[in-house]
C-alpha cells in the first residue's frame, strides 16, 4: 500500500477507480482548487502542490515551510496561492512566478489553522495561539491583532461581499468577526463539541459548521441562519466519527442546495440542505477525509490521511 498512499483517485459512475501520479508523499491535509482543471494542496510532506486532477498530473511543487501545511487557499481570479503550516507562518506563492514564495506573513506563535481573504487586499490568519490577525497583502505587515482567551482557531473563512469573517474553535465557539473595527460581532451559541471547520454560502445567508466527536456522538455538521446570529436551522447527523469539514456545493439555476460533509469514518455525504443525506461514499482504506473541494456542479475533490487526493 506504500505506493498507493499518495495517489491521486478518480472515481466514476461505475465506481472504477483510476490511479494517477502522487500529489503528495505522505498525508494531504488540505485541498482547495485553483481552475476548473487545477487544484492546490498541502500535506505532511511539508510541500504545496498545483496539480492537473483531469490529467492525474502535477504541475508545480513548492517548497518553503519546514512543518506540515495545514490549509491552502486560493486568491480568487488569480494565479496567487497562500499555505499556512505548522512552523506558524503563512506563504504567499505565484504559479507563474517561479517556485519561491513572493511574501511570508509571520507573527503567530503556534499552528496557522486558519486562512482567509477579503475581495480586497487583506489576509485573515486565525492560530491555536488565540491571535486572529489582519495582514495586508501586498506588505504582509499585520494591520490588526486580537486574542481571546481558549480561542483556539480551527477554521476561518470570509462571508462573500463583506466585511465580516466567521471562525470557529476548539473551544467550542463560533465567532463573527468585523474586518474594520477587528472585533467579534456575534458569539454563536456553544456547541458540545470542538468546532472543526465552516463554510459560508455563496449568497452570504448561511454558515455551515462541523463538530468532532466518536461513535455518533457529535459528529455532526450544523446549518446556521448568518442573518439571525445563533439561529440554528437544521443538524446532519450520520457520521460515526469526528466530521472534519462541511461545504456548500455549487448549485445550478433552479436547482436544490445542497451541502457536502467528510468525516474521519472515511465517507463523504451529500446533504439536502434543508432535509436529509442524498448519499454516502465510503473510501475504505483512505482513514480521515479531512478537506473537501467542490470544482463544479458534479465533481468533489476530497482530501485524505492513507490515499491521497480524491476525485469523486
């Protein structure tokens, strides 16, 4: 299983699954795509990978941190790529800019778990160090700085076409942030269990979080009304293990929103939004599914710790 570890995975309809070059030698922690053929990644291999996931090719591997990348992100409309890590900096790369990063944001004291940028200029860094930071870009100076007490970040994101950012926390708390004062603005009601990843729907109306948790226990993901702060709409419960991320899934004009939701018990659902699952995929063998990528209205790729990538 050395070999297979790292491959990258095309599933179709029949279930064949087609075995690509390696994105990673090791764990992938995290995906997030680039254009609608390219998506980047990171892992404990420490690299940041471009890879051609229709072509099962890689096309760029950037080295810079020296621990393992947690989470990567896109600047949309452009070739920038930003990777946090645990070595507690984050690196801004360019894909047509050579293999060296063109800006390094560093500040934190431990793990960067949490990326995040506005329509405009500004990065939003979130640590288990309790610091929320605001960076600008172009300078990577910190503009903004605040801790909290037990905020210990797992995820942030940015609410489209505004100036708020949502976090959560292994404090069990998620939070909503002002990008202009740098101060919370709402405190969502404590869940039960860590907080380990959210999502913010296209529209800027709902937040969609997930919880850990083992033997159904938690385990849980939880679709929130952004616009009536705590205001809880609807739970998804079926995962019998830790639920490591939750997004909102392209929808087509006229079509069912739908959510997607990957767990630590290997398997990936697809949500109804408002109702129920509409079907589960287990990866046997793949161990925690960690980060997932919608690419489009049918294609998902998802992240995990034995397997590599994934393309469902």
């Amino acid at each position: 299983m050395g070999k297979l570890q790292s491959k990258f995975r095309k599933r179709s309809d029949r279930y064949q699954v087609l075995q690509y070059e390696p994105a990673h030698h090791g764990s992938v922690n995290t995906v997030t795509n680039l254009s609608p053929d390219l998506c980047v990644s990171g892992g404990t291999d420490q690299a940041v990978v471009v890879y051609d996931w229709r072509q099962g090719r890689t096309c760029q591997s950037f080295q810079g941190h020296n621990r393992e990348v947690t989470k990567v992100l896109c600047y949309p409309g452009s070739t920038w790529i930003f990777s946090a890590s645990r070595d507690k900096t984050v690196l801004m790369w360019d894909l047509n800019q050579g293999d060296e990063p063109i800006q390094e944001f560093c500040g934190h004291e431990l793990v960067v778990n949490g990326i995040a940028v506005s329509p405009g200029t500004k990065l939003c860094t979130g640590s288990r160090d309790n610091w929320m930071c605001l960076w600008d870009i172009e300078t990577a100076k910190c503009e903004q700085r605040h801790n909290i007490s037990r905020n210990l970040v797992t995820h942030v994101c940015w609410v489209p076409a505004s100036s708020s950012v949502v976090q959560t926390s292994e404090d069990k708390t998620i939070r909503v942030w002002d990008s202009r004062s740098w101060q919370v603005t709402n405190t969502f009601p404590a869940k039960q269990y860590i907080q380990t990843h959210c999502d913010v729907s296209p529209n800027g109306n709902y937040l969609i979080s997930s919880s850990n948790g083992f033997g159904g226990q938690g385990c849980e993901a939880t679709l929130w009304d952004l616009r009536q702060p705590g205001c809880k709409v609807v739970e998804y419960r079926g995962h019998l293990q830790t639920t490591a991320c939750c997004v909102f899934l392209p929808v087509c004009c006229g079509g069912t929103a739908r959510v997607a939701t990957s767990s630590h018990d290997s398997s990936v659902k697809i949500w109804d939004q408002n109702t129920a699952c509409l079907g589960t995929l287990s990866l046997d063998g793949a161990g925690p599914l960690v980060s997932l990528a919608p690419s489009d209205l049918s294609n998902i790729l998802c992240a995990s710790f034995n397997s590599g990538l994934h393309h469902i």
